[in-house]
C-alpha cells in the first residue's frame, strides 16, 4: 500500500522536474557548454586563466550584432515560453493539456506580441476567451488574439503594457528623402501596437464620417498633404464649408464651395476626362491606368458631402448625386479617384447607391450605431466595431476598414496650419497646362 502511494507521488515529482527542465532547456544547453568550455581550458591553463579565456571568448561574441541579436530573441522567445505555459497552467485551461506553441516573441511599441501555433483540435475562440485571464496573469493593460487570414492554426497574441493613443496626437511625419508617389501606400496614422497604417488608394475609394470634430477634417488635410508633394498628381477639391480646404487651392487643379451648379459643373467636366482616358485605355488596349501609361492620377476630395446630395433643390441635388456615383463606379480604373466625407452620416445624407461603390471605410467618433454601420456598414456595430464606443475626448481615433476585411482602430496624424502653409509655399500653383491634357 506504502508503495502505491509513493510511486505516484514520485513519478508526478519526476515530470514536474523534467518539465521544468525542458523549459529552461536554452538557458540549460547555453550554461552547459560554457562549463565545458571553462573546463577543458582549466585542465591546460589553470581556472583563472581559464575564466578569463572564457570571458573574453563570450565578450568578442557579444560584440557581434548578428550574435547578439541572436541571442536576445532566442532568450526572449524562452521567456515567455515560461510565462505563457504557466499562465495556462494558473487558469485550469484546457489548453494547458494542448498548449499553443510559441514560436515567436516580439517587441512593438504596445508591449509584446506572441505568434503561437495551434495544435490539433484547438480552436481560436478557446483562446479569444482567455484574453482577460491573462491579462491579470501578465499585469497587462489588455491583450488581443488575432487570427491570421491565412493559416488557421496560426494566431497573433498582444500583451499591451501601454496605449499608443494614450501619448496625444501624432504629428504627421511628412515626406522624408525623395517625392513620393501617389501609387505607392499612404501613411495616415498608428494602430493600436504603435505601428504605421498605410492605405493604397488606387482602384480604390475612401469614405470619412464622424461627428464634428472627431478628426474628420484632419484626415482629410492629412491626405491632401501627401498627395500635394506627389508629382504626377491632380487634385480637386469640393468643400461646402469653403474655408476648410480653401488653404489648399492653389495646389489643386480644380476648387469648388457651398455653389450645387459648380460642382455640378466640375463633376461634368471629371466625366468628359474620364470618358477620354477609356478611349485612351482602348488605344492602349489595356483595362486600367498603370504607372507605365503616363497619365497623372486624379484624386477628388468631397468635404461635407451632404451639402451637395441632400441640397434643397432636389433636381440639382439628384443630378450631383448620378454623377457622382457613376464618377466612383466608372472612375477608378481610369485614375480618377474619390474621398468623400461627411458629418452625421445617414442614410438621407449618404445615399447607398453612392455608399455601396465605396470600398475604404474610417469610421471615427459617431453618436449613434447607426451612424458607425452607415460608414462601416450593416453589422459591424453589433460585431463590437461601433465608432460610438471611441472616447470623445481622443480625437482622431476612428475603425478604419481596408484590404483586412475587418475593422482596425487606428489614431490619424495630425497636421497643423503651418505644415499646411509650408507645404503650399513649396509646391506653389501647378501649372495646369502641364498637367492632363484631359483636364
């Protein structure tokens, strides 16, 4: 009986210590060949200089950035090996019998982000559910588990010891080295790891929508910014509120305020050039503008959309709205691409039948759910993506909708008057007959 009682004990004792072992197996291996090594050189040379031949050895080896780095991510990955296993072993988890492998350890500018792989018969929701447990294991502010797209048995674990958003607004970086191009991707802000978000918006369209001063009209500067110090770009701009985007009208090929006729007119005119860049395209037998044809991208940015779709005289209002949306539908494969923004967003002031051409969304701060799926779209909100839930008082914040398919919470760069007045000052008044001769 003595003996039956024993035996379990010592076997558990066994694999406890086997297991605490195995975890530290690096550390172990590292500790071991270094008291090989010190002594096979004690044998010849006497512990001292032994000591010193070893301390030298691993000096030289440190000054090796390879080796170095090397070693920092290997003793990293180690680390919190450890700590996620014994996380799941405090929690009673399942997983602690199926225990995710830990792969890579990384730092970002939110903390540490885990990339584990699955095993057999483990599914992402098992640890989604972890996600609070953990955080107080770690002493963590949050931690996230994203899925990868690609590989289901690959996730993404972020321990956040901070919030990027938390460190006030982000100055927009500007362009640094030579003119960037309107067909590489945009930088418009930071995630929620502190890394840079970036947009490509060829082929592509963007709608903005957010409450008055949730960052709106800084995304909208932002972009103008950029695509300013572009070559190879035309710019049109469409402000109902006139003095918001006035600043920029002598970098823009085309400027139009609160006049329905105007931009009525400029919208006819976008339409003639896009019908001659299709005849183009016909010549060139070729489907889409690319880089190698020549032709400046054109770029429309639409401020305070409402005022010109929901005008009070409805024919013209009508008329603006069909040409817009044929502009967004037809456009893009011919160069001509839109930005459109709009406050309190509905389904009155911002017709699907333009909503629905519009496959870049960002969504920032909205009153309403509504209003956040009428950016969005229908049922993000409810699936926990609501620009209600953004904090009123961080401007800029807002779920932005891109090639992912699912939303992201991103904080926009701010720029400010003076960068704006630089930025006009250097690029001056384009000559327009330089520019398309579509124009």
């Amino acid at each position: 009986m003595e003996n039956n009682n024993i035996t379990p004990s010592s076997s558990t004792m066994a694999d406890e210590i086997l297991e605490i072992l195995w975890q530290w197996r690096i550390e172990l291996t590292i500790a071991a060949l270094i008291a090989i090594v010190y002594w096979a050189c004690a044998r010849r040379v006497g512990y001292t200089w032994s000591a010193v031949i070893v301390a030298s050895a691993i000096a030289a080896l440190l000054c090796l950035p390879s080796i170095r780095q090397l070693l920092a991510r290997t003793l990293r990955l180690t680390h919190w090996r450890r700590r996620f296993v014994r996380a799941l072993v405090l929690q009673s988890s399942p997983l602690a019998k199926r225990q995710p492998k830990v792969i890579k350890a990384e730092r970002v500018p939110s903390g540490v982000r885990l990339t584990l792989s699955l095993q057999s018969g483990t599914a992402f929701h098992e640890l989604e559910h972890l996600c609070p447990y953990l955080a107080t294991h770690f002493g963590a502010r949050e931690v996230r588990v994203t899925a990868d797209r690609t590989n289901a048995s690959r996730v993404e674990l972020t321990i956040c010891s901070k919030d990027p958003f938390d460190d006030g607004p982000i100055p927009w970086p500007g362009v640094t080295g030579e003119m960037v191009s309107a067909w590489d991707p945009l930088s418009i802000g930071i995630d929620r790891d502190g890394n840079e978000v970036s947009i490509s918006l060829i082929e592509r369209n963007l709608l903005i929508g957010g409450e008055p001063g949730s960052g709106k009209s800084v995304m909208l500067n932002v972009l103008i910014a950029y695509l300013a110090e572009c070559r190879g770009v035309q710019l049109y701009l469409f402000d109902a509120k006139f003095v918001e985007l006035r600043i920029w009208s002598q970098v823009a090929a085309g400027f139009v305020g609160p006049n329905i006729d105007d931009a009525i007119a400029q919208l006819q005119r976008l339409r003639s050039m896009m019908e001659e860049r299709y005849r183009f395209l016909d010549q060139q037998r070729a489907r889409k503008l690319e880089r190698h044809h020549g032709l400046e991208l054109v770029f429309v940015i639409v401020d305070e959309l409402p005022f010109y779709v929901a005008n009070p005289e409805r024919s013209k209002a009508r008329e603006f709205g069909d040409l817009l949306g044929d502009l967004i539908a037809r456009g893009r494969a011919a160069g001509i691409i839109f930005v459109v923004a709009a406050q309190k967003p509905s389904a009155d002031t911002l017709p699907s039948s333009i909503r629905d051409l519009i496959n870049l969304r960002l969504a920032f701060r909205c009153s309403t759910k509504e209003a956040s799926d009428t950016i969005l779209g229908g049922g993000w909100a409810s699936a926990g993506y609501s620009a209600t839930t953004i904090d009123i008082n961080t401007r800029g914040v807002g779920w932005l909708l891109g090639e992912s398919g699912q939303p992201e919470l991103i904080r926009g760069y701010l720029i400010d008057d003076v960068t704006i007045t630089q930025i006009v000052k250097t690029n001056g008044l384009r000559d327009k007959e330089d520019k398309d001769p579509w124009n």
